[in-house]
C-alpha cells in the first residue's frame, strides 16, 4: 500500500506537467530556459518554496535543531528578509534588462570574460557540492523510510546507490527535456503536498507526547525543554546570534538573489507585478517554515531523551515513530517531489549557464536558438551523470547541511560582491571584478581549509597540555574561541573584496559610466502593495525574534 500511495501520486504530479507545459515553445531560449516568461506569482511562490526545501534542509536543519534547539531557525526567518531585498530591489533590475542568467548581468556591467568565470564557478559548486548532496540525502531518506535494503535484499551502501540513480536519472528527465516550466509546474504541486505531509509530522509528534492532546503537547515541550526555545544562538551553537549581522545576512542575500538555481523561477515572471507577488508569498510562508524544518527536530529531542547516536537521524526516527502507516506512501512521494525539485532546479540552472554563457558565447556563436537548447540538454546529462558517480563518496562527510554551507561559500561570497558592487557603482571595471573573483576564492579556501584546521587543532593540543580538556562543552567552546566562525570570515572576505574593487575602480575607472538600459521585454511596473507587505513581513521576523529571546 505504501508503494502503490508513493508511485500513485508521483504519476500524477508528472502528468499535470506534461499536460501544463506541453504548449510551452522549448526549442525557443526563453521557451526552454525561462518558461516562455510566463509564470505567475503562485507558480513562482511554489517552485521557490520547493526549490529550497529539500532533504537536506529538512533532514539536516532537524537535526541541528535536535542538537542545538531554535536558534538554527535563523536559515528560515532570515530568508524571509532576503527575499523582500530581492523583491523590491534586485528583481526589477532583473527584468529591466532583460536577465536570463545572472551572469548575463555580469556580462553587460563588466564583460564576457567576467560572466564566464561566474557562471564556472556557478557550474563547479553545483556539480561538485550541491547535485551529490541532494542526491545523497535523499537517498538515505527514501532507502530508511521504505527499508530498501530488506525490501530488494542488498546491503546498505548497494541500496544507497541504487536510490542515488533512480532519483537522479528522474529529476534529469523533468530538468532538461521539461525546461523551467514543466519544473516550476511539478514544484507548486509538491509544494502543496510538502506543506500538508511536512505539517503532519509535528502535528503527531505533539499528540504523541500531549496524550492525543496537542496544544497539551506543546506545553509538555516548551515546559520541560526551555533551553531549546531560545531564538539567540551561543558561540558554540551552528548559527550564534552576532552573525546574524555579519555573514549570514550575506548568505541569504546571496541564495536568494543572485544564486541562479533560485532566481531563475523570478526571471521567468511574466511581469513585475507577479515576480514580486510571487516572492514575497514565498517569504511569507518561509516564516512559518520553521514548523517543518525546526519543530519536528525539538520533538525529536524530547521523544528520544537525546538519546540518538546521530542528530540526523532526529526526522527520520520521528517519522518513523509517529507516522501512521497509512500516510507513509504519500509522505514518501511529497518527500521524493522535494528531493526531485532541488535537483532538478539545479540541474535545469545548470543547463541555462551553460547553454547562454558558454556554448553560445564561446563555442558557437552563431548557434540558433534549438542547437542551443539541444547541446544545454546534452550538457544537462553530464552532469547528472557526474553528479550520480560522486554522490556516493560523501558519506564520510559528516553534518550534510553545516558541510554545504560552509564549501558554498568558496563562490558564493565572491560572486555576491560584484553584484553588489556592479549595481552600486558606475565606473568600476572588469578587471577589478576577475581581481575580485579570484581574490575572494583563493582567501576563503586559505582560510576554511589550511588555516582554521590549523588553529582549531593548536588550541585543542594546547588545551590538552594543561589538562582544561574536561568536557564535551568545554572542548566546543575551545573550537569556538579557536577561529573566527566561518559565516565571520564571509564578512570580512566580503567587506575586504568591496575595498579592493573600489580601489581598483579609483585607479583605472570606466571613461564611460555604466547605465542599465530597459529591454521592454516584460512590463516592469511594480506590485503597488510590495512595500507594505514587504515591512509587515520584516516587523513579523523581528518579533519572532523579541517573543523567543
């Protein structure tokens, strides 16, 4: 029963789509790459909502908060502002000019050479980092919740495979022969389905632990675990409260405005209007995203008296503990559409990079718009195939979520400055961007990978040698204090890059000042209600933040 629920409703996600997008002109650029610009603000909301919400996110940010408790929500609400910036100031930009990628920006403010590097590094964080730990965790989460293992009878890691290229060659099949919309399609579907199942999980876990009572639940929860209910993080929790004002906020901003995977669905908005309606609905339900990504992990804790051997484990035991057997296919299904929309969404940005920056730029200039869909789709399969050979060989490589946040930001803060600076500033030049780029990579790969191993196991032997070594909080808080937290260094490598561009720019600027201009090809008035949305939303986080501090 609980695979005929899963392969039932994972049919009828992929019918609606076809027969949703089966109009859309796909050998056109726009047609294949953007959705013919023609989506709406509820398909643009649900394809964002899902794009993010992914094993990884809800296994991994579960698990933290078993670990750590609500001050992790931070990755959620914070989001929420991110994407009020990208509504009211980076989206109309966007559209002005007429974006298909965000490199393509990059490559009228600078030039070719510029663009071609972003969307290289765009390319290697995908393939590298984010496709294999899609893949792989959500693999772990179907293969536990269905037992593969015992179902098919083979051992664990055989199973793990046989999950990663079931998942992958599926979500290749929506990404490159579907393009955005069939993408965007699926994604509000099981945006839907994702809400009500992602709902159920906590809504049982606090039955179970109120007596069938739920609000007695929570009270049960909330009363005999306080220590998890505070919003501000310490120095030794995943996300401590003083970088909310340094690196995080650049995270986000960068993740929801400039990261191609995520602002292709905006790009894609039929006008103005619908892309910031979109968004901010986006943001809107993103505050409530803790429910699901947090609240189940904080039950978890309770349920199993912090007794788990791993923090990733917190959801999938939950499930399995509190879930009707019933529900298990269809959560199964809503799960498996989560897992396929990220991958597809990257899979589909990837192919959109490679196709408009690359093929067409440099390999065949004079391509018609159907070669270059036809070799963006081909490249779309080496990818994936590449993305299913190394996701196998992450398992060793411990916190999935804290792994991926950390390596993203090899590339995420480089490129986030010279977006920054690009709209910002009228005469700074191309080469100050590539200075930029390379800079910002480099500094942030000395810093993550040689010298904070470096400092963190001196302070640990030090600590050693005089016997402070005492306790497991002890020794967290000696890591702590060892070196700056990495979303510290993504400020300081962000605020350091700026300078270096500006100076740059001072000594070599542009003789001809940089000015955007307007390519009509969607309407570009704003939504009138966008500012006020857009502070009730911001005022809704911040007192969030007052109530559980």
């Amino acid at each position: 029963m609980q695979i005929l629920a899963f392969v039932a409703f994972t049919a009828l996600v992929a019918i609606i789509s076809y027969i949703k997008t089966r109009s859309t002109k796909e050998s056109t650029l726009e047609g294949y790459f953007l959705g013919g610009r023609s989506l709406t603000a509820g398909v643009i909301a649900g394809s964002l909502l899902l794009t993010n919400l992914s094993t990884e996110q809800i296994v991994g940010l579960n698990g933290s908060a078993y670990q750590s408790g609500l001050s992790v929500m931070v990755w959620e609400t914070l989001a929420a502002i991110a994407m009020v910036v990208t509504a009211i100031y980076l989206l109309p930009r966007y559209l002005k000019g007429g974006i298909t990628t965000v490199p393509q920006f990059l490559q009228d403010r600078f030039d070719t050479s510029t663009k071609t590097i972003t969307s290289g590094l765009f390319l290697t964080g995908y393939v590298v980092v984010l496709l294999p730990i899609i893949l792989y965790s959500g693999s772990i989460a179907l293969s536990g919740m269905f037992n593969v293992p015992e179902l098919i009878g083979v051992s664990k890691s055989s199973a793990l495979k046989i999950c990663i290229w079931g998942i992958g060659i599926v979500g290749s099949i929506y990404a490159i022969f579907g393009g955005l919309k069939a993408v965007a399609v699926s994604d509000s579907i099981n945006a839907i389905g994702l809400l009500v199942g992602g709902l159920l999980i906590p809504i049982f876990g606090l039955l179970l632990i109120g007596d069938n009572d739920l609000f007695n639940g929570l009270s049960i929860l909330t009363n005999e675990n306080p220590e998890k209910f505070k919003s501000l993080g310490t120095q030794t929790d995943p996300v401590p409260f003083h970088t909310i004002f340094t690196g995080m906020m650049l995270v986000q901003l960068f993740y929801w405005g400039t990261n191609q995977q995520i602002i292709q669905r905006a790009l894609g908005a039929k006008n103005l209007k619908e892309g910031q309606k979109g968004i901010l609905l986006a943001s809107f339900i993103k505050i409530l995203g803790p429910i699901i990504v947090v609240l189940p992990g904080l039950i978890a804790y309770h349920v199993f008296k912090g007794d788990l051997t791993s923090a990733d484990e917190a959801y999938p035991m939950l499930v399995k503990k509190v879930l009707p057997d019933a529900w298990v296919g269809f959560f199964a299904a809503v799960l498996f559409g989560a897992i396929l929309s990220s991958f597809n969404s990257v899979l589909n940005s990837s192919v959109t990079l490679f196709g408009m920056d690359i093929y067409k730029q440099h390999i065949n200039k004079e391509a018609s718009d159907k070669k270059v869909v036809r070799y963006g789709k081909l490249f779309g399969i080496v990818l994936a195939l590449l993305a299913m050979i190394i996701a196998p060989l992450i398992e060793k490589a411990g916190s999935l979520f804290a792994y991926l946040q950390e390596v993203n930001g090899i590339y995420s803060i480089p490129i986030l400055t010279i977006i920054v600076v690009g709209y910002f500033t009228k005469r700074v030049p191309a080469i100050a961007a590539k200075i930029g780029l390379i800079t910002g990579c480099i500094l942030y790969i000395l810093s993550q990978f040689i010298l904070q191993p470096y400092f963190v196991e001196k302070a640990l032997n030090d600590a050693k040698l005089d016997g402070n070594m005492t306790s497991e909080s002890a020794l967290a808080l000696i890591e702590a204090k060892a070196y700056p937290h990495f979303l510290d260094v993504m400020a300081i490598l962000f605020v350091l890059n700026i300078i270096i561009m500006l100076v740059v720019g001072k000594l070599y600027p542009l003789s001809v000042p940089y000015k955007m201009q307007y390519t009509k090809q969607v309407d570009i008035t704003p939504w009138k209600y966008v500012n006020f949305v857009s502070i009730g939303i911001v005022l809704v986080v911040i007192a969030i933040y007052i109530y559980f501090a």
